[in-house]
C-alpha cells in the first residue's frame, strides 16, 4: 500500500468500494489527475486504518459489511473531518438526507463525469489548504 509520504506530497484520497474492477479504474483515474491514492474494498478496512492515510475519502453506498454512510459515521467519530464523496448508482432520498446529516457530498456512479469534475475542485481546495498550511506564519 502507498502511503500519503511516498507519494511526493499529493493529496490522498481513500476509496472503498467492493467493486474491484470500479475500484481500479477510479484509482488510475484519480492518480492520472493528480491524486495519491489508498484503496479498500471493504469500509472496515478504511475505518480501521484512516489514520492519516487520506485527506479526502470516496465511499460506495452498497457494500457488504458497512454500507458507505455508516464508514463515513465511523469516520467522522473516529475524528476524520476531510471531505467525503458519496457514490452510489442509485442515489434515494433518504441516503441523501443521510449524506447531508453526516456532511458528505453525494455523486452518482452513473454520472463519471460530474464526479471526476467534484474531485478536480477537492482537489484544487485540498492543495491550497495544503500549501497554506506549510507556509511560515
């Protein structure tokens, strides 16, 4: 696995679905954009090992085990407060209000394109953030 350090300083993203073939794909395209990535396929592997892995975390909804919004609640408890992408082909009104309770940006799996378009801006915000933070005050 790639560590956030081994990867020149580029923000991380951790993405969790059971889906592997999707998994892959997301992770070259992420990393193609400028992305280090760290990749689960199940959301208790994410959970337990967040700490410091990523910066911002990409959870698919329907997933054996935890769903996508109870790893995000295991998250934000364990005390990660980095953006969260909420994927899921089927995106019903209660998982939205559920991913808006939780303060998870919500993406169709259907819609690749408005997704990669989510993550170009988290990224671009993740990389200020970044750079203001390493800065001399």
């Amino acid at each position: 696995m790639t560590t956030p350090e081994q990867v020149e300083n580029r923000p991380t993203v951790g993405l969790v679905d059971d889906d592997a073939k999707w998994l892959a794909f997301t992770a070259a395209q992420l990393r193609r954009d400028g992305w280090a990535t760290v990749e689960y396929a199940a959301g208790e592997a994410m959970v337990s090992d967040h700490q410091g892995q990523f910066h911002v975390a990409v959870v698919d909804q329907k997933m054996p085990g935890l769903t996508g919004l109870e790893t995000v609640a295991e998250l934000r408890a364990l005390g990660f407060s980095g953006p969260v992408v909420l994927l899921s082909a089927w995106l019903e009104p209660e998982t939205l209000a559920e991913a808006a309770r939780l303060g998870v940006m919500a993406a169709s799996k259907v819609d690749q394109i408005s997704f990669f378009r989510v993550m170009d801006v988290l990224l671009s915000q993740t990389l200020l953030t970044h750079q203001s933070a390493a800065e001399p005050s």
